[in-house]
C-alpha cells in the first residue's frame, strides 16, 4: 500500500519532526570523514525549509550505550549541515528531549532548522518506549521519516513516534521503495538478479523471494562454494556455509521448478591463502584443487554475467563475487559493477558491499539507484515489513 509523503502534508509554520541518517563516519578528531549520510537528506530538509516549515532533525551516531558520550555527539554534524545549509539557521540542542531540546523547538522560527542530540544517548531509543516516543512526538505537528538505513529497526525515533503523529515518507524512503519495491512488484523483464557476498545463510529469503520474482538468477562470491558443495563438487579451502548445503541443494531445485536461469560461476580463482599477496591462479569451478581456496570468480565468468546482465531490463545486486577489499580479487566484482553501468536498463544496488564497490569503481552516477540501507534494502527484497515503513500513514 502506498505511503503518505511529505508532499500530502502542508507543512507551513508546523513543527515537523524529521528522522535522518546522520550515522556518518567521524575520525579520532571527530572530523566528519564522509557526509554523503548528510547530503542524502537535505531534499527533504530543503522542501520543508522551502515550504516554511521549523525542522527538528532527529538521528542516531554509532552505538552510544544510552547515555551521553561526547564521541557520539551529533554536534559535528551540526556544524557542517550549517555549512551544508548557508542560507540557514542551523540551531542544535544539547539533549533529546530534555529541557534544551524542548526549549529550542518551542522557540523555532519557520525556515530554521533544529538538530536534536543523539537519540541513542536514550536507551528508550532502541528500546521502543513509548513514553520516549510520545515526549520526542510532544515536540512536533507532523512526522516525516527518512532514515531508509534504520526503517527495518522498531525503535522509538523510527516506529513509535509514527503512534503519535501524522506520519509520512521523506523523498529518499519514497526513492527507495519506488526502486526496490517497484523491482519486486511490476519488474520490466528480463529481471536479473545478482547475489554475492559471504555466507548463504545470510540471505536465503532474499533468494527464495527473488526466485519467486526474477528471470535469472547469477550467484558469486563465497556463497557459490556450499551450492557448488550441494552440487558434490570439490572446493578444496573455500568458504563453506555448512549448516546450508542441504538448503542450497533445494534452492537450486527451486530454481529448476520456477523456471529461473540460475547462474553459477563456471570458472573461479583460487589462492594459497587469504592474503592480499596470495599466490593465485583460475581454474574451472569443478576443478578446485586441495589446499586452495576461491576468493573471486574467474574471467569465463565476468564475461558470462555480463552477458546476462546487460540485455536486463531489470538488475538487482548484492554482495561482491569475491575477496573485493583485496584488488587480486577484486575483478569479478568490478566487471559485475561495469556490467551494472553499461546495462540500458534499471540497475538497482544494494547498499553496504556492493554500493562501496560502485563508488570505488567511480561507476555511482551510471546507476539507476543505490540504496544507503544495506539491512532494509536485504529485508525489503527478503519481502519482510519494515516497521518504519509500515509505521507510515497509508495514502
Ligand atoms: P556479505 O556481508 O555477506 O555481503 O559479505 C561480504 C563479504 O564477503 C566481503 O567482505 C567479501 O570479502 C566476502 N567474500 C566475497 N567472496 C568471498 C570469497 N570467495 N571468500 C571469502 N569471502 C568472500
């Protein structure tokens, strides 16, 4: 069911309560290392200036164990959505809902814009109270989310508060659910779906629910070992997922009884050890020696994936082909990542892995959307209700 969205709300003189993703990456001096977190939600934060609404921003950093600690302050990000922000009056209170946050967004003049503290510095945050909730509600007309990171969390910033008050979408939760949820529930065909990254018992549900959906299904990375283990193969050292070989075998079953290409690599380098300097070599997936290992999948197989991927109408990723943070292994998942970009069709990516390997790739602007939520994007194709989402008024 489709979602309220900022744009059903009138918002002018209301105090709006907004729920970001301010969990950037901060250094030993506390410097701000990377503000894409930041600049992700300011079309949402410049609509409600524009529209002449008082913003109270609400977000989490890091994992304060729900008391204040000045290393997960928000007050850094404060400073450089001031920068980010010019024109604006930036204001940040020294609390969540003590008397300073309270005090400051009583006092909030349409146009301006107040950040509260780290609402981790609560552990009623993580915990859901509700009495937290409604006090962070108390402080605010309208709620709007966009936090897409957090939406699978039911925490009192992301779900509770909704109980409180009209509750809508910000445009980054609306972008996301258009892409994802428009992928998984009307796909433009063929829809190609591209699984990687460790452990198979990770994402199971995303790949039985994506057999349900796609056309083709390609698997790399370290989970194609326990389907090439199910298959009776040997695969000498790699990486095995041995409580899900079982599982694996009915996923390939599956495959077969829905029709869905799925894809294995057909070749795989394999190395002495799991070093960045191990000695390498490609050999053909059923032909891994002992007292070697699979860190990415070989090049018959980028050429064969790109193949696949590149008459897509719909692409999906997960998870990189191999051992990507070391660059000998780190060929299968930048072909995948070029395949993705040179595919006329809509390429999604999920965020986490295989987001940083586009943007390391410099291939970000060639896709036609990567998620800045690795685990709500997992559980958005796994098809599960995220509580910040089901939280939302319906249209
Ligand atoms: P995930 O969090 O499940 O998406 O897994 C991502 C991790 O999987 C990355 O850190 C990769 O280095 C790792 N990975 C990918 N392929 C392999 C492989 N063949 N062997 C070991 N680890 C792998």
């Amino acid at each position: 069911m489709a979602k309220l969205t900022v744009k059903d709300f009138d918002v002018t003189s209301k105090r709006v309560l907004v729920r970001v993703d301010f969990n950037v990456p901060l250094d030993d001096e506390l410097n701000i290392t990377d503000d894409k977190r930041i600049a992700a939600a300011l079309p949402t934060i410049k609509y409600l200036l524009n529209a002449g609404a008082k913003v109270i921003l609400c977000s989490h950093l890091g994992r304060p164990k729900g008391a204040f600690d000045p290393k997960y302050s928000l007050a850094p990000v404060a400073r450089r959505l001031a920068e980010l922000l010019p024109e604006t009056n930036v204001i940040f209170a020294e609390d969540v809902i003590g008397a300073d946050a309270k005090a400051k967004a009583a006092a909030l003049k349409d146009g301006e814009v107040l950040l509260l503290e780290n609402v981790r510095f609560h552990k009623e945050e993580t915990d859901n109270d509700e009495n937290f909730a409604r006090e962070l509600a108390s402080m605010a007309e309208l709620y709007v989310s966009d936090a897409f990171g957090t939406v699978h969390r039911a925490h009192a910033s992301t779900e509770g508060v909704a109980k409180f008050l009209p509750a809508a979408a910000g445009f980054l939760i609306e972008k996301e659910l258009n892409f994802l949820m428009g992928a998984l529930e009307e796909p433009a065909r063929p829809f190609v779906a591209i699984m990687g990254g460790a452990k198979v018992g990770d994402k199971i549900g995303v790949i039985k629910n994506l057999l349900e959906k796609c056309d083709t299904l390609l698997i790399g990375g370290g989970m194609a070992y326990t389907f090439f283990k199910a298959q009776g193969l040997n695969i000498g050292d790699s990486l095995l997922d041995k409580d899900n070989i079982d599982l694996a075998a009915e996923l390939l079953t599956y495959a077969k009884e829905k029709g869905v290409k799925l894809l294995l690599p057909v070749d795989t380098v394999v190395a002495r050890a799991f070093d960045k300097d191990a000695e390498h070599m490609t050999v053909p997936s059923n032909a891994i020696p002992d007292g070697w290992q699979g860190l990415d999948i070989g090049e018959k197989t980028r050429e064969l994936f790109r193949a696949e991927i590149l008459p897509a109408a719909t692409v999906i990723w997960n998870g990189p082909m191999g051992v990507f943070e070391f660059p000998a292994f780190a060929k299968g998942t930048e072909a995948v990542a070029r395949a993705c970009a040179d595919c006329p069709g809509v390429t999604i990516i999920g965020g986490g892995d295989s987001a940083s390997a586009v943007k390391e790739c410099g291939l970000d602007d060639d896709m036609s959307h990567i998620s800045t939520g690795g685990g709500a994007s997992l559980e958005l194709l796994e098809g599960k209700v995220l509580p910040g989402i089901a939280a939302l008024n319906d249209k």
